[in-house]
C-alpha cells in the first residue's frame, strides 16, 4: 500500500487547504514495486500524473478519507509506505456556502488532523517520509520513534533539486537501529528503488 499526493481540508464548497506536493515520489514507488510484481494499492490525493497501468488506484481528497481507505487496504499488506503530504491540520468547521469577502481579516480555527501512520499499526513493513526545512536527521530520528516506523525517507525541503515538485531527490534512510544511509541526488524513481531494496530486506528477515 502507498499513499501519495498532498490532502486537501475543505473550507467551503469552492476552497481547501492544502500543500505542495506533486505525489511523484509515492507514484514512483508504486511503479517501481509494481514492476517488482507487487499488487500494489496507491491510495492518492489529488496529483496532476497519469493513473499508473497495473495498479489499483483509489482516490482521496482529505486525511480522514486517507485514514478510512489506508485502514481497510493494510488488511493483507506486506508493507505500508507512507509518502503522501497529509495535512497535519484541517479547518474546524466547513461552511456550507461559500465564505463571502465582507471582513477586513478573517481567522480561520484548526484542528489536529488524525495522524495515519500513528494510528495504522500491524503486522507489516511500515515506512514514512519526513519533509524538513532544519534539523533534518534529528526531526526524523524523533517521528520514526513516535510513529513506531521500520523506516523513514527524509528530505531536506530547502535545496530546490530535491523534494516538493522536483523529478529529483537527495534523501537519508533511517531505520530503527538509527542507521543513517545517505543517497546522492536521484531520480525519484531511483530513490522509490532504493527504498523498497530496504523494504525488501526487511521482509526477508521476518
Ligand atoms: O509528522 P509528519 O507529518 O512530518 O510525518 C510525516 C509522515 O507521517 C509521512 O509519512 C506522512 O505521510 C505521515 N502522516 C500521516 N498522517 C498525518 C500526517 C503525516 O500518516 N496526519
């Protein structure tokens, strides 16, 4: 299973919140394990890619209907990667019509959206990605610890060839013993290779 794209929290019937995430990484890493002969469920937020051939695709638009689609598909998994961009919040409340432009400022109130990898645990791989702007090792040591994951991907998201819309990535892998393995720049699809060479692994050992 493997999420991609970047949620989008409804605000009203014509407004959402949401991010910058292209979805190439988790579509990549759904062709490559694909290709490996994964039967692979790519549970995606809106992108502006093409379905991939050979995968079955099922599409999402917020965090909670990620969390709904992503429980039901781990049923049989092997493994979970987790690149979508989830909102971390979503507004409190959605207007029912459409928010007019008579204040001088408006405030919008947010809430904790769930947190997927934090809640989806079972007999599987469980991998995450972290997108930072500082501290990238250490942030990404703290959410594989607090989201329990096999492995986290981290990218430093201020280096303009890597990360959010780029065709490239420099990341580390994490795993849970700490071991840092640093990557040079790939293509995302290298990286998606490299990724489930360490998921493959870890399959194994088990
Ligand atoms: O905590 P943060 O959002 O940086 O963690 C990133 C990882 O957690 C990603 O793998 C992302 O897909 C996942 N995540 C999640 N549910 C959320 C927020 C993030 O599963 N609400």
């Amino acid at each position: 299973v493997v999420t991609a794209g970047g949620t989008q929290e409804p605000l009203d019937p014509v407004r959402h919140l949401t991010n910058r995430s292209s979805g190439k990484m988790g579509y990549a890493l759904a062709e490559a394990a694909r290709d490996r002969g994964a039967k692979v469920t790519l549970v995606t937020a809106p992108t502006a890619l093409l379905e991939p051939v050979g995968v079955e695709v099922v599409n999402v638009h917020t965090a909670q209907e990620m969390l709904d689609v992503v429980k039901k598909a781990v049923n049989r998994t092997h493994a979970l990667i987790m690149a979508a961009a989830v909102a971390d919040y979503r507004p409190v409340k959605i207007s029912e019509n459409k928010i007019k432009k008579v204040m001088p400022t408006l405030t919008l109130e947010l809430e904790k959206t769930p947190d997927i990898l934090g809640t989806v645990k079972g007999d599987f791989v469980r991998v995450g990605f972290a997108a930072e702007s500082q501290n990238l090792i250490e942030n990404a040591r703290r959410k594989l610890r607090q989201k329990q994951l096999d492995l986290i991907v981290a990218n430093d998201i201020t280096v303009t060839d890597s990360g959010f819309g780029a065709d490239t990535d420099r990341v580390v892998i994490i795993d849970r013993e700490g071991k840092v393995e640093k990557l040079p720049l790939l293509p995302k699809r290298e990286v998606a290779d490299k990724v489930l060479d360490r998921v493959v692994r870890l399959l194994t050992k088990t």
